[in-house]
C-alpha cells in the first residue's frame, strides 16, 4: 500500500498497530508509531489508544505509559484510553498500579461521554488485578461500581465476578453472583468449578459439572481439564483417566493444561502406561515437539516438567533424563531441575540428585532454587546420610535471602536432615531458634530425638508442644509411643497408649497398636504383646505382624513367629525382611534344616535378600562396603586393624556372638564370618581415615548385627572417637563402652 504512493489514515493503522500487537513485533509497532507521528495522527484518540495497546502487548510497558501520559496532557483521553492502561498494568503483573489508575479512572473519566461496553470493559480489565492480589474489599467496591453504574447484570462481568471472588477465596460471594445472573454461559458454570477445584472443595465441584450434565451444558476444554485437575489433586487418578476418557470421545480436544493434570494423575498412580499414552497423545496431536524440545510457549515447558515428573515417580528415569536433557540449559526453569532432583532423590540415586543441585546451581545459566528445590536435595541428603553435604546445603540457604516466605518449610527440612543425620543437637539449636513453629517443626523435633533413643527429651517437646496450643493428633501419639519404644519407657509409653482415646479422643489406629506391642516385646514382655494383638478392635494389618515377628527374633520365640510369618503370607505382604526374620530365628534355635527350608523358599518365589551394606564418611569421600568386602585399596590394612580390636577387646571380655553368623559351621569358622560384616569394615576404615576425636558416623541398609553392636560397645573404650550407626530403625551412639540404646533395639 504505501509503495503504491497511498497515505495510510485512522482507520488503517489501528489494524496495523493490532498486527504488531498480536505478533508481537516491537520493531514493527515502533516503525507504525514513528508514521503515526510523520502524518500528524498523534492527536487522534482511537489511533494513540491503539498505540497504546500494541506497547502493552509488546512487553513495554514503560512506552505504553507515556504515550499515555502525552494522551492525558493533551486532554483527549477516553474511557478506552483508561482501560488500555489500565489493562497494560495488569498483564504486566502490576495489580496495585491497576488498581490506583482504575481509581483515578472513576473520578475523571465520569464526566466523559462513555458508553455501556465501555464501562464493561472497565469491570472486567481490573478484576484480574483483584484476583492476582486475593483483594477482597477492592472486589466488593469494584461490584458495587458495577451495581451502580448498571453493568452488573452483563454476562461478562458477571463471569469475571464470579471468577475473581473464587480466587479470592470466598465461595459464598461468588455462589450468589451466580445464583442472580438471568443468563449463565458455559464460562459460568466453568468459573464455579474451577472455584471450588481451587479451593479444595472437589465435592462441590463435581456437583456443578453433574448439574452442567443436567442442563445440557456444552461443555468446553477448560470444564473438563477443571474436573481432571480436580480429580488428580484429591488423589482419585484413576477417575481423572475416566473423565479424560469421556472428553476424548465427546470430541473436545484437550489442551497443555489438560496433559498436565492428565500427567500429575498418572504419576500419583505410577500408571507408566497411561502416562506413555499421554505422552503419545500428546505428540500425536501436536501438542509436544516430534524432535528435541525446540523452545516455544511457557506451556510447552511446563508440558515437558509434567512429564519428567511422571517419568521419575513411575522409577523410568532413563525416560525423564532424556526428556530433561533435550531441555537446553538456557530454556530450564527452576521448576524443570526441581522435578528431576526431586525424583531422583525420593525414587531413585540420590548422589545423582546432589550432583545435578550442584550442576544447577553453576555456571553457564545458574538457575536460584526454590524451597522446594531445597527440601528434594536435604532428603537426598538424609537417605545417603551426607551429613557434609547437608552442611552446605544449609549455608546456601543462610547465605541467600530468597527463603524467608517459606521459612517454616525449608527449617522443618533442615531439622529432619539434621536428626537423621546423627546431629540432633544442631536439629534442636534449629528448632530452638525458629521464631514461629507449625505442628511440623514439633513433630519432625520429636522424631528426632526418638530415633537417638532420647526418649525423655521427646516427651519434654511433646508437652511443650501441648502448651504452645497445639492439640496433638494421632501422628504427634505416633511419634511418643515410637519414642518411647526406643527408650524402654514401657509405662510412660502404654499411658500415653491408653490416654490417647480417653483424653484426647484420638483413636488408635493399626500403627499404633504396633508400636505398643514393639513396646511391650522390647521389655520381654512378649505375653502382654500377643494380647493385645488378639484384643485389637480391628484386623491386624502387615505392620502389626511384622512388629510381632521382630518381638520374636529377640526372644527366639520359634512358634509365635511361623504364626506371624503364615499371616503375612496370607495377606501377600512377606518380603526378604520377614524371611531374613524367620531364618534368623531358626538359626539361633539350630534349626538348621528350617534355615535351609527358607532359602529354598525364597529361591523358588524369587525374593532375594537385600546383601548388608555398610558406608561411612571419610576425609576423601564416603566409602562403601558389603559382607566380607575386599575390593577397597585399603582392605590389607582394615582387616589387620579389625584383627588388632577384636583381640584387644577379647582381653576386656567380649565373647562373638556366634548365633549371628547363622551358618552351621564350626565356631571358629563363625568367628572369621563375623569379622567380615559390613558395619566392622565400616568401622575400621573410619578409624584409619578420621582424626582423633572426630564422630565415625556409619550408616547400614539393614539392621544392625547384635555382635556388632555388642564389638562396638567394647571398641568405644579404646578408641578417642565417638561412633554413631544408623540403621533403617534408629541411631547408635557408642561412646565410653555404653550405647544410646540402652539394650532397647
């Protein structure tokens, strides 16, 4: 057009400002306003709101507000001019903006000709503003202007109230906007379930879609992905995949939003099918990239998130590695490394999950973590029980300033890491030093000191607790009576047992119920346990039997255990832990052809007994060993060493407990068995690798042996180091010739 010599007027070149806007193309939109300014048009009004708009939607807000600011001094402002800027403010996330220049609006433009889309304009551009800041008052004055001004019983402002009180939070206001709209659309309806999934109340959310079922409601992509959404963060997946389902064969073609809820169900399932069916979907469709991630929209990132979060919690991580590697660097956000840190750190290595925190935050294209960044990579800390890296992990988070909104979250992790760590003191300075505690914080506190057999401290939180106005629920009575099993605290224990329903109202439920007889069994009060297991007002569950045959492995009560093991078999819930029990218990008993019977056993179902394993903390690193272990650099002199403390400590009076060596073989052959497990190799490595006075702080994938544990009371009163075990159960703090235990493990 203007090649051909013709002058482009008011009616053109808002199109072309549109244009630019809808691109969106800076260049463009700079070069139109330049021709704008070249043939006198910056004194009409339509064209500058026009300009006005494309900045807006360029992303330049600053250019936006002062060719509004020139609109203004110039006198030609209107309504629209109002409601672009004030619309800008809003898409720039600059919610209280909006909302002082839609004051200053109601006062200036009043007296200007306006007409009623006008005013409905108005409403609902600043609405979202209310909505981003949950501004309640500032609602109800903007509902009432509409009220006033007679652009209430619109269709659109009525959708945008109904909309922005949900977001609010408050229901009640949105119900009656709905229930007085002569007129209801699809939106409508959409905006109360949308409401009320965002608020957590799922059941009143699935009524309004059986009521838009009812009424014949044309039901759109965002009701069903509303409903799917709802579904996945109730926990019900599987009916997720069946609404997904129905929407398939009603011909609505889901969008990102709907393969994201889509995906979040099918990871809280573990439904790896389903989830590659999504994916599938997802590319058949057109909805992800064929080819490597190749940029885009922030929702095809966010599609990519949802499925390495799938892909990680259904244990398929060569899946979720690939899909976060065709990521570039530059593109992920901090959300793409939360979700593949997290799940390597619940589900898979965790070393892998603190090498990639270490990778993400370096350089080129250091990504800052979030809280929940944090929490992944203190859990993976916790299981590898790398109390060094843990350490760290809490000077980045003292160093950076980003974490007080989520005080609460990051200090209750970096409490349970400290705790199942081996520091509980520096758990409890944490604690201590917490300005405000939530029932978290208590309970992680209390866990803690359980787990180190520290059960007098644990109950001294747990009143306290009480005092701050907490009311303790039935995880708080889970982790006192856990605390008092390991502390041999038999009455205090069965009286917070028997006071729970009595003063409290809480009702025992499975796992309480095994706790008190873990409690009773730990004393040698194995009658009492097996009482109170016939008496259990409901059927006992795995957890109970599984308690029951670990009473019976310290007392060698051959019979009650085959009877604890027949009902785990029966319910399908038997694992190399409840074989590895039961033959532990015939070996003691020299039962040896029902050892024999067990191996068998398990060869013929396929169970495998997880091999003991043992790694320590050194000065190079943390070093590894199994059963009988040769294959370290040091193995020559860690043998000699173990050879040199088991006779030294021999001479004090520790005699091999030789009924853990559980094979029928002569005792001298048991001895040799006995000094090659896992947490003495540990052990002697510690010693030849830590200064003098330095904790050896030692961690064990299974139980520890009771030879061990009786060796390393000895060992403690010729070495200057304290030695601290962990095992699946609880910690062992050996010190002096005396262990934090107390003989209750």
């Amino acid at each position: 057009m203007l090649r051909a010599g013709t002058r482009p007027d008011h009616f053109t070149l808002p199109h072309m400002l549109k244009a630019c806007g809808e691109l969106p193309s800076y260049r463009c939109g700079i070069t139109i306003h330049g021709i704008i300014c070249r043939n006198g048009f910056e004194s009409n009004v339509f064209i500058c709101n026009a300009v006005v708009a494309m900045y807006a939607r360029c992303g330049s807000l600053e250019e936006a507000s002062l060719v509004f600011e020139e609109i203004t001094q110039k006198g030609i402002d209107d309504v629209i001019s109002w409601n672009s800027i004030v619309a800008a403010h809003v898409k720039h996330n600059k919610p209280w903006t909006a909302l002082n220049m839609f004051s200053k609006m109601a006062m200036i433009v009043h007296e200007k000709a306006t007409n009623d889309r006008s005013d409905i304009i108005s409403i609902v551009s600043i609405l979202p503003a209310c909505a981003s800041l949950k501004a309640l008052p500032q609602t109800r004055e903007i509902h009432s202007h509409a009220i006033r001004h007679g652009t209430f019983p619109d269709a659109f402002v009525g959708n945008s109230l109904v909309d922005t009180y949900a977001k609010c939070g408050s229901m009640k206001d949105a119900v009656k906007v709905f229930n007085m709209m002569e007129f209801k659309d699809v939106v409508t309806w959409n905006a109360m379930v949308t409401g009320y999934s965002q608020r957590g109340n799922f059941e009143a959310a699935f009524e309004i879609f059986k009521n838009m079922l009812k009424e014949n409601i044309s039901l759109d992509v965002v009701t069903w992905t509303a409903v799917i959404a709802g579904y996945a963060q109730r926990g019900c997946s599987q009916e997720a995949l069946n609404i997904f389902r129905q929407m398939v064969f009603s011909g609505s073609e889901p969008n990102s939003v709907t393969m994201i809820s889509l995906l979040s169900a099918c990871a809280s399932l573990g439904a790896c099918s389903q989830g590659m069916e999504t994916h599938a979907y997802s590319l058949k469709n057109g909805l992800l990239s064929l080819d490597d991630y190749s940029g885009g929209d922030g929702e095809d990132l966010m599609v990519h998130n949802a499925l390495i979060d799938m892909y990680s919690k259904c244990r398929i991580f060569k899946a979720a590695r690939s899909i976060f590697d065709s990521i570039p660097r530059m593109e992920r956000n901090v959300v793409t490394w939360t979700v593949m840190i997290g799940g390597y750190a619940q589900y898979g290595d965790s070393n892998d999950a603190l090498m990639l925190f270490s990778e993400m935050i370096s350089k080129p294209h250091p990504v800052a973590p979030n809280a929940f960044t944090v929490s992944c990579v203190l859990m993976a800390c916790t299981h590898l029980s790398a109390l060094r890296m843990g350490k760290q992990i809490h000077a980045y988070v003292v160093r950076q300033h980003r974490y007080e909104a989520s005080t609460y979250f990051v200090a209750n992790c970096l409490i349970d890491m400290y705790s199942k760590c081996g520091d509980v003191d520096t758990a409890r300075h944490l604690f201590d030093s917490m300005p405000q505690r939530n029932a978290i914080s208590w309970t992680s506190m209390m866990t803690g000191y359980g787990m180190h057999g520290r059960g007098n401290e644990a109950l001294e939180i747990f009143e306290k607790m009480q005092k701050a106005g907490f009311v303790p629920d039935d995880i708080s009575f889970l982790v006192v009576l856990y605390a008092c099993s390991h502390s041999g605290m038999v009455d205090r224990g069965l009286e917070y047992f028997d006071s729970m329903s009595r003063d409290y109202g809480v009702a025992a439920c499975a796992e309480h119920y095994a706790c008190a007889i873990d409690l009773l069994a730990r004393s040698g009060q194995i009658d009492k346990a097996w009482n109170i297991v016939k008496d259990m007002p409901m059927e006992p569950t795995a957890v109970v039997w599984v308690a029951l045959l670990s009473a019976c492995r310290v007392h060698s009560n051959v019979e009650l255990a085959e009877y604890a093991l027949s009902k785990l078999v029966d319910m399908n819930a038997e694992n190399d832990g409840s074989y590895t029990l039961i033959s532990n218990i015939y070996a003691k008993a020299r039962r040896w052809k029902d050892v024999a019977r067990i191996r068998n056993l398990m060869k013929n179902s396929g169970i495998k007994k997880r091999p003991g394993c043992s790694w320590v903390q050194g000065k190079k690193g943390t070093a590894s060993f199994f059963v009988g272990d040769r294959s370290h650099s040091l193995s020559p002199q860690i043998y000699a060493l173990l050879e040199r403390l088991i006779d030294r400590v021999k001479s004090m009076g520790y005699v091999p407990e030789t009924d853990f060596a559980l094979h029928d073989v002569d005792d001298e052959e048991k001895n040799n068995l006995l000094v090659e497990h896992s947490e003495k190799l540990a052990l002697a490595y510690g010693l030849l690798t830590t200064s003098p006075g330095t904790a050896i702080r030692i961690t064990k994938n299974l139980r520890v042996c009771g030879d061990c544990h009786s060796a390393f009371t000895y060992i403690s009163k010729i070495v200057d180091h304290e030695i601290i075990v962990r095992d699946p159960s609880r910690f062992h703090h050996f010190k002096n010739g005396s262990c934090s235990c107390g003989g209750y493990w």
